[in-house]
C-alpha cells in the first residue's frame, strides 16, 4: 500500500503528487522507457460480464528503449500476493502500428518487459480477464453474474515498474451492459453505462473498485445537508433482493451515525458502500478510504438468519476507513504493489477492527445485543478449545496471514488460522475492560479510538504507526503495564484465549444443551453440523468432516478431517439423525456408531460421549456490574 491512498485513496493529479513526495520522501526513478507523467489510459468493456469476461485496452505512454510492465501482486486489504495475474488472457501489445514482443520477467512473474521501438510514443496493450466463478477468494474469487459485476481495476492494468504508485496517473473508462447502473468512490465524469473517470493516481484507482447492475438500488445514510455524505450501492441478482424493510435499512444509517459519533471525524470526502446480493460471487470484504466492496448472500437484506450471520460485515469495512486506511502500520507499505510486507500488526489492524465492527454492530441494531454476546461465547469457545495455541502465538498468525487464508480447512485448529481477528476482539475487550477498571468508569477504548483514529475532518491520507504509539496513546488514557500486556497475550504462547476481561465486566463462559442464535442462523443458511465442543467436530453440507479437535471424543475414536459421515447409529446421516443421537446416548450411556468413509475405504467408529449436546453461552454473573452491555449500548443521539 502507498502513502495516501486517497480511496484506496482519492486525491488526485498534481496535488496528490505534491502531498506523497512530502510524506514518504524519494521514490524509485521511473524505468528507462516510461513517460511517468502522462496520463495511462485504461478503457475497460464489461458487457460480457455474465460470461465472466471484461475486456481492457491500455494506451501506456512510452520513450523508446527498455520498458518493464507490472501487475498489481501485493493487494492493499487482501495482506497477501494476492493479484491474479493467472487470469490474463489474450495479452497481446503494440507499439507504433505494430505487434510488440514481449517477455515475462522469471524471476518475477508479475513484471513483463518490452523494448519500444524509434518513434513510438506509446505502447498499446490489449488483455481479457477471466472472471472466476464460484464463492471462494478474496477479489481474485467470483465477481460477476449475469445481472452484476464488481470491476476491480487491479485485474485489468498494468503499469510501468518502479515509480511509486501515486506518481503513476490513470485515466480510466467503463462500458457496461445496456440498462444497468453502477456507483464507485472515483469521480464520473460520463453517465448512462458509457462512463469516464477524472483523471487518479494508480493507488487511487485500485482503490476505487465499480459496483454495477441491472438490479440496483442506492439509498442514502446522510442527511442531504452532511458534507461528507455516505450512499449504500446495492447490485443484487433478482429485483426482490432490493426490498429491505424501512427498519432494515435505517440500522445502516444509525451504523453511520454510531461511526461518527465514536471515531469523532471522517477522513473520507465522501464514502460508498457497494453491497453486492448473490449467491454466486465471493462472500467477503475488503476496505477502501472512501468505499468498501462487500459480498454477502442474496437473501441478505431480506432473512434474517442471513443478515444475522454478516450483519456485522459493513461496520467492520467502514471501521477501516480510519484503522487500516487513515491509519495503518507502516510494514503495511507497499509502494509499488510488488514489494513483499510486514502484516505481524494485523492484531491491531484487522483485530481492533474486528472489535468496534462488532461493537459498532450491536450499537446500531445490525446486531441484537444477544446476538453479539452469542457471537462472543463462540469466539471464547472455540479459540480456547485449539491445540495449535499450545505452539503458535498470535503475532504468527499475523505474521503468515498470506499463507493461512488460503489454508487448507483440514487440521486447521492443530495449525490457527487467521485467529488475529476473532482473538484481537477478545483482546481488544480485555484492553477495554482493563481502561475501564483503572478509570474506575470514568474512560473506556472509545476515548483510545479518539486519540488514535480521530484527529479532524479532512480529504483522505495515510498516518503510519507502530507498536510503540499504540502502548503510547493506550498509555495516555490510563496508566498501565501495556507493553508488558501486549508482548504476554500476543507474542507469548498462551494456553487460553482472553478470558479474564469477561468476569470483570459481569459475565462469564458456560455451556448449555441449548443451541445458541448464532447457530441456528448458521444452520438454516449453510446446513452445517458443529458439534465441536461435544462429539469434536465440525461436519459441511455433505457431511464431510471439516475437522475434528484433538484430544476430543471423535479424535481419540479415529475420525479425521476430509472424512465423510455417511450413517449415524445405523442410519443414513442427517443432521437432525447426529442431535437424536446425542441425546440418546446421554440418557442410555452407549457410545454413538458413526460409519464414515475415508476415501474409498469404510468404518465404523464408536466415540465415546454421552454428555449430549454442548453448546457456548455467556452466563451473567448477578454480583457484577453489567458493564460488557455498556459497551455495546448505542451513543449517537437519535
């Protein structure tokens, strides 16, 4: 990521180049070959989005001579080598009237070099992308249907290599299929589905993804007199996607309300939501300064199992316009896309976030305040049940988030995963617990967020930080040992998740037969099996065993990830057929008989558990003060 990212930034032209060569100092010269100051010229045709093709033409200013071409491969928010440059096809360049050779680099594979003959001015290249399908993968994942698209400009540039991407100028078009609508953070200067762009920086550009389609619909969440207005841009696949409720629609506007009212300013001049509604695109989502691209079911805005399960999603993105996009660790730089970064601060980045997300969420009546202590149990849960906290600390699953989010689910609680979200929440609650016990009531982390994430209204830019300012500012809040904290919960090993924090603001961890909320949403949308903290396992839709806790009744039986369950007790498997036979076996005391097969080979496995169903809840502790419910109380005036 670069040094202002205005949207990932939006401060464009001369000015932009102004501001970055004060901030981040000298740059890389640009490469024998490259013209850095003319604007690159990107038209990209998505009228075959519904069969997941965009088409790209670049007009590349060029001096004769060498010229080396990249490829975005380091994606701001994506913490890894991300950029799907396996998705090219028919690249092909030009250069003076005629077809330019080219070479790609061996030693590395997201750089392409030319050598532009006499006379040319510029080099023009032509590429398709080929949009993957299916709900899996961050950017690189599903992206169109036949009713939408999600233009990511990073799938279709590229670039000169070496110049700092906000000295690289971009200026971008967009043809889209007759009818359709379309929003994005960047300035529009066409209208209809024939759209220019003003003139952006490369950082700029890839940071201001297109939402289109032909089922669209944009509702505002400011009033019109706000000078920095926020719009919720929604593509679905069906027209009936679109009909959320007035009340489901004002939680979102309180979420805005709730962000400001915490955060006390906005570093965005204006901020889009682009929501896309389908079941057939990749479900995540990813942050911009001034926008946030984020995925979710169809049936989003009109089931509640469904809006239960993501409804903390949006206040997470937004949260990141000012932890992650305004603020960000400095191992997060990456200047020009290539160069490999330091992500062992994602605890603060993406944990943090992950707490006033949820946090914000239960504020603004995304999340009930139950569902968001549901939420909590379960994080409790199933992070303290882990074996690979036994070798792993939390720094590490930071520090290799590029190898864990693409992680096989297999063993994946012996390895951790990306625990650095679900833990930093946990953590984050602890640090909040602790500020309020010390102040005796008086602060809390809202008053951390102030100082750290506030600062005053203005255009977007970026302020790195580092562990050092983090313990600074927590430390002037309230007094305390957080160096020593921080090096214990996060670079130590510990056995437990952070548990402590519960008790000190009235609740504690219990189990109950009762199946939570969180669940049963979960159930009903996905079909899963999760009987992770009775039997040990987790099962998918078609019975798969995702995995299985070690040590745990399952385990010590034989049964292993990748397994399939195919009949419970003597009968054909379903998930309804798995409860009866936990409940069962509580009240005879008999093992349960799973016939499972693994590969193509059958057994039978007798795990031995008759403590019935077990499920995480938070317990109130009636000696305590409730102060977790002051956390999630709302603040913003109504």
């Amino acid at each position: 990521m670069t040094t202002t990212e205005a949207g990932i930034g939006r401060v464009g032209g001369a000015l932009l180049v102004a501001m970055i060569a004060g901030a981040a100092g000298t740059t890389a010269a640009a490469p024998k070959g490259a013209a850095a100051t003319a604007p690159i010229r990107v038209a990209v045709d998505a009228r075959e989005a519904g069969r997941h093709l965009l088409h790209a033409k670049l007009t590349i200013p060029a001096k004769p001579g060498p010229l080396v071409l990249a490829y975005p491969k380091w994606l701001p928010g994506e913490h890894g080598p991300t950029g799907p440059n396996v998705d090219i096809v028919g690249l092909s360049f030009t250069a003076a009237g005629k077809p330019l050779p080219w070479t790609r680099d061996p030693r590395d594979v997201y750089q392409y070099r030319l050598e532009v003959p006499a006379g040319a001015a510029v080099v023009e290249a032509a590429l398709d992308f080929a949009i993957m399908t299916g709900s899996g993968g961050f950017t690189s994942g599903g992206s169109s249907t036949d009713n939408l698209v999600i233009v990511s400009w990073n799938q279709v540039i590229l670039y000169p290599a070496g110049p700092n991407g906000d000295d690289i100028p971009f200026s971008p078009s967009l043809v889209l299929p007759d009818g359709w609508k379309s929003a994005t953070a960047l300035e529009t200067t066409g209208s209809g589905t024939d759209l220019n762009y003003k003139t952006v920086s490369l950082t700029t550009l890839v940071d201001s993804p297109v939402l289109a389609g032909r089922y669209f619909r944009t509702v505002p969440l400011t009033e019109p007199s706000d000078p920095h207005p926020v719009r919720l841009n929604i593509a679905a696949d069906s027209q009936a996607a679109l009909d959320a409720k007035p009340e489901v629609l004002d939680r979102f506007k309180r979420l805005v309300a709730e962000a400001t009212t915490l955060y006390g300013a906005r570093h965005y001049r204006k901020y889009d939501f682009l929501l896309t509604l389908s079941d057939h695109t990749a479900h995540f989502g990813l942050e911009h300064h001034e926008s946030s691209d984020n995925r979710v079911p169809e049936r989003f805005l009109v089931d509640p199992d469904v809006f239960f399960m993501h409804g903390d999603l949006l206040a997470h993105e937004m949260t990141h316009s000012w932890n992650g996009k305004y603020r960000r660790p400095r191992g997060l730089q990456a200047n020009d896309y290539l160069q490999p970064i330091d992500s062992s601060l994602l605890w603060v980045y993406e944990g943090l976030t992950n707490f006033l997300g949820d946090t914000l969420a239960a504020r603004s009546g995304l999340w009930t305040p139950e569902q968001a202590r549901d939420a909590l149990a379960w994080d409790e849960a199933n992070l303290g049940a882990q074996p690979g906290r036994r070798w792993r600390p939390l720094v590490d699953t930071a520090t290799a988030a590029q190898l864990l989010y693409e992680a096989n689910d297999a063993w994946q609680w012996d390895r951790r995963s990306t625990d650095f979200y679900e833990e930093g929440t946990l953590l984050w609650h602890e640090v909040d617990s602790i500020i309020r016990e010390r102040s005796r009531g008086a602060k809390s982390l809202d008053d951390f967020c102030r100082a750290f994430l506030g600062g005053a209204d203005g255009p977007p830019e970026v302020k790195w930080y580092d562990a050092e300012e983090v313990y600074r500012t927590l430390e002037g809040v309230v007094s305390y040992t957080w160096k020593a904290f921080f090096e214990e919960r996060v670079y130590g090993l510990r056995k437990e998740p952070p548990l402590d924090w519960l008790e000190r603001t009235g609740w504690r961890l219990a189990f109950s037969d009762e199946k939570p909320p969180l669940l049963k949403a979960r159930e009903e949308v996905d079909d899963v099996a999760d009987e992770r903290h009775s039997l040990g396992f987790l099962l998918r839709k078609d019975a798969t065993v995702v995995d299985v806790f070690q040590g745990s009744p399952a385990a010590k039986a034989g049964l292993a990830p990748s397994m399939t369950v195919v009949a419970v007790n003597g009968r054909r498997y379903d998930r309804k057929i798995l409860e009866t036979a936990l409940r069962e076996a509580k009240t005879a005391h008999q093992p349960i008989e799973i016939l499972a097969e693994n590969g193509e080979f059958f057994h039978t496995f007798k795990v031995d558990w008759t403590g019935g169903e077990r499920y995480p809840r938070l317990e109130r502790i009636d000696s305590k003060p409730d102060t977790l419910s002051e956390v999630l109380k709302p603040r913003a005036s109504r």
